[in-house]
C-alpha cells in the first residue's frame, strides 16, 4: 500500500502499483518513467510502496518541450512538429528513458490535464510504455474535462495498466 498518497488515491490503483512493483520484482526487472502533465506523481507511486524500491530506476519529469529535449534526447524540431502531446513523442520519450537509464520497462505519459490553450483538448493523454527488448506499446486517452486532479489520477491508472501487460509479456 502506498504510504504519502494512500488518502490521495484510489484503492484500485493503489492495489494495482502493488501488483505492478510485485511482478517487476519477480520478474527481476527495473522501472522508469517520463512524466509531463503528471507531474511525477506516477515515480512518487511507484517509489512509495514499501519494500520495493530496489525495482525503480529512475524517473524523468519533463514538463516542457526543452526538457523532453534536454533530459530524454528528443530532436527539438520533432517536438515541434508533431507537437509536445502526441503519439510521436509519448514513443520518443519511453525510448529516451530507456535509453538515459538501466531499466528494462519504460513508460511515458504527455497530456493536457487542463485547462487547455485554444487548440488543446482538455483530458488528451497520449502513453507509450516500451521494453529493453523493443516492444512498444502506445495508447492514446480522451478522459474529458474531469479536471487537472481527475486527469492525473485516471492516467496514474492506464499507465499502471500498460506496465503491469508489459511485465506479463
């Protein structure tokens, strides 16, 4: 159970960070993550559950353009022109994590949690989650105007999902 962000969270997703951190330990394989609108919070999850902090690597919170560039090693010109929230740079950005650490499992979330500029959609979020081997899985979101809180919470959710598949593969 997740200590600091137990009355945060919901109990579905605290149980599923548990399961997550319990396959990655049994499987011997390390975690990262680069987090934009979540600001961290999925590394925080993931680094607060007891006794399971050997299977975390790192964590990356690129929240600019720059910083995607800076710290993941995304060509700026392609930030640009695919845009920071997009299918392009959620794959761009698990690929740099697993590139910039020693994990085997990378997973990547980029969105507009709201509100968004004239041109966003609020509640788009785009994920990738990629393994050392290769294997990337991409899965785009529309949650809506839920709300900055409701945004981060739900992708703390698809995310937690997409590394427990990726763990099982």
């Amino acid at each position: 159970m997740a200590d600091t962000l137990d009355p945060a969270l919901p109990p579905k997703v605290q149980d599923r960070a548990q399961r997550v951190l319990e396959l990655a330990d049994k499987r011997e394989l390390m975690l990262t993550t680069a987090e934009s609108c979540t600001g961290g919070l999925l590394a925080a999850l993931l680094t607060d559950v007891q006794g399971f902090g050997h299977v975390f690597e790192r964590g990356f919170v690129v929240y600019s353009k720059q910083a995607k560039c800076d710290l993941l090693g995304i060509a700026r010109n392609k930030v640009d022109g695919c845009g920071a929230v997009s299918e392009e740079i959620a794959v761009e950005m698990a690929h740099g994590a697993l590139r910039f650490s020693n994990a085997d499992v990378a997973l990547s979330i980029t969105g507009f949690a709201g509100p968004g500029g004239d041109d966003d959609e609020e509640g788009l979020v785009h994920f990738a989650c990629a393994r050392k081997d290769g294997t990337v899985q991409h899965r785009e979101e529309h949650f809506g105007p839920i709300g900055r809180d409701g945004v981060r919470i739900a992708s703390l959710d698809v995310a937690l999902q997409m590394i427990e598949q990726a763990l099982k593969a």
